[in-house]
C-alpha cells in the first residue's frame, strides 16, 4: 500500500500531487477521532488563551501541511538541485557553514515541524550531505524504501539504539547530524524541561554529547512561506552551551535551551507542528496524565 501511494503521487506533477495530498490530509483529519482529540488537547495545553474554533483551524491547517510533506517525500527522489531550488531557499546558510568551518562537528536540532524529511534531502542534495538520527520503522521493508530515499545524496542514517557512540564518532569526524527532539521521552533517556510552560520529558543526549565533544549546536527548519509559495531551510546562530561544572544542572540547562528554540519556531508556525504526538505523556512523579 505504501509502494503504491508512493508511485501514485511520485508520478503525478507536484502542483497536483500537492493538491491530492492536501486532501489526503483533510480525509485524515476527520477519519482519525483520537489523534484529532490528542492534537486538540495539546492545543489547549499550549495556547489556553485561545478559543476552540481558532485551535480547530489550526489543526487541521497542520494535517493539510502534513498532505503536502506528504506529497513532497513521494516527489523527492525527483528533484534536481536546480528544480527544489525554484521553491526552497536559505535563510541562515551562512551560520550553518561558520559552525562546520570550526571542524569539531554541528548538531542540527529540529522537530516535526514544517517538512522535516524534506529539510536533509534539500541540504543534501544541494552539497551538505548529514546524518539523520531516527527510529526504526516497525516494518522493515518500508523502513530500507524510507531509509533507500533519505540516504539517495549522501545522507546517513544513524539509529537511536545507537544514537550515543554514532553521534560522538560523527562529531570526531566533523560531521553533521541532524536530530528530532520534540518527542516525549521517558528517564533516564529524559529529562523534564518547560515546553509551552508545561514540564516535558525532553532527550537529553543531545546536550550530553555537545558538552562532551564540543560541537555546534544550531537550530534548523524546513517551514512553509505562504506568501512565497515556497520553503525556507532557515538556520538559527549557533546555540552557547552552558558550563558551569555541575554535569547533571548543564544537562538540564542545556536541554531547556535547545527545547526552548524549537518552541520559538512551533510558536511562530503553530500551524505546521505535529501536534497529534503525545508530547507531555511522560509526567514527573505524582502528576497526572494529560491524555
């Protein structure tokens, strides 16, 4: 089914192929009841002072964005460098590059905002091949068909039963990796941290190997230009680390930092978050669920 999905819209032209995976989107919202109610609480979590209509349109704005990624990952192993660049343009390249220049590796934290997948084929495929740090889907025949698209300019991919020594041994080797760190997590892999001012458990890695190996650490994110009618791969300045001795206090204080910026990009781009993911599942001790 997934083959055939793909080969259905790989072979449409994109303006179409966009458009069928917008009601693929809209078709979704309305047949998936849960994930619409997980997406709609967690709308309530995060903007209380909105009211429901506004968190509806907002939902199912983010499940049309999902149709066109959606479409744009059937139509990836298309696109030339000069085709994606008639709708995909830097913002920021240049703090990308100053961070590579210092050689000690970059760490690219993102989210499931905008076209995350789209994002590293783009860099790639324009010259800045990356290290992609996913989980293993639970079939393995689509996960290598995922992985075969990925990896198609240079990308590699580092799974998360192996994420500590793949990320060191990259950021030895002046690599670049890219991580998804919106998801919720369980300790002792996670740590709490504010995420729209509620406590969430946040992967901490990430902040264990930047202090460890010294690497950039920098924010990226393919979003959605409404009034281009375009993408924009926009790279933030490289994020300071915090170093005061204390391991256990720079992890945490680390891990908010980073948190903190993918909040700053969900809060201006509410819209093309992934706001069905059970973020705040995991709770501290002697709270209640929020799902």
């Amino acid at each position: 089914m997934v083959w055939t999905l793909v080969r259905s819209l790989g072979s449409l032209p994109r303006a179409v192929a966009r458009a069928v995976g917008a009601c693929l989107g809209a078709a979704a919202y309305v047949l998936f009841e849960r994930l619409r109610g997980v997406g709609i609480t967690n709308l309530r979590l995060a903007f209380p002072e909105l009211p429901d209509e506004h968190r509806e349109r907002t939902l199912k704005s983010v499940y049309r964005n999902l149709g066109h990624h959606l479409a744009e990952f059937c139509l990836m192993s298309r696109y030339t460098a000069e085709q994606a660049s008639g709708f995909i343009r830097y913002d920021g390249l240049e703090h990308y590059l100053a961070a590579s220049r210092r050689g000690k590796g970059v760490l690219i934290i993102t989210g499931h905002l905008g076209a995350w997948e789209l994002s590293s084929f783009y860099h790639s495929l324009v010259g800045y091949p990356m290290g992609l740090v996913i989980r293993r889907l639970d079939n393995p025949l689509v996960d290598r068909f995922v992985n075969r698209i990925r990896c198609l300019h240079g990308n590699r991919v580092i799974h998360k039963d192996d994420f500590a020594r793949g990320l060191i041994s990259s950021m030895r080797a002046g690599h670049t990796v890219g991580i998804l760190m919106d998801t919720n997590m369980t300790p002792p892999q996670g740590v709490f941290v504010p995420f729209f001012g509620v406590k969430a458990c946040t992967a901490s890695g990430l902040a264990r190997v930047a202090l460890k190996t010294d690497a950039a650490v920098l924010p990226g994110f393919l979003l959605w230009d409404e009034t281009a009618s375009g993408y924009v791969l926009r790279f933030g300045e490289c994020l300071e680390l915090r170093r005061t001795g204390d391991a256990d206090a720079d992890i945490e204080a680390n891990t908010a930092a980073f948190t903190a910026a993918i909040e700053e990009a969900i809060r201006r781009n509410p819209e093309q978050w992934l706001w069905m993911h059970r973020r705040w599942k995991t709770r501290p001790a002697g709270e209640p669920g929020v799902y």
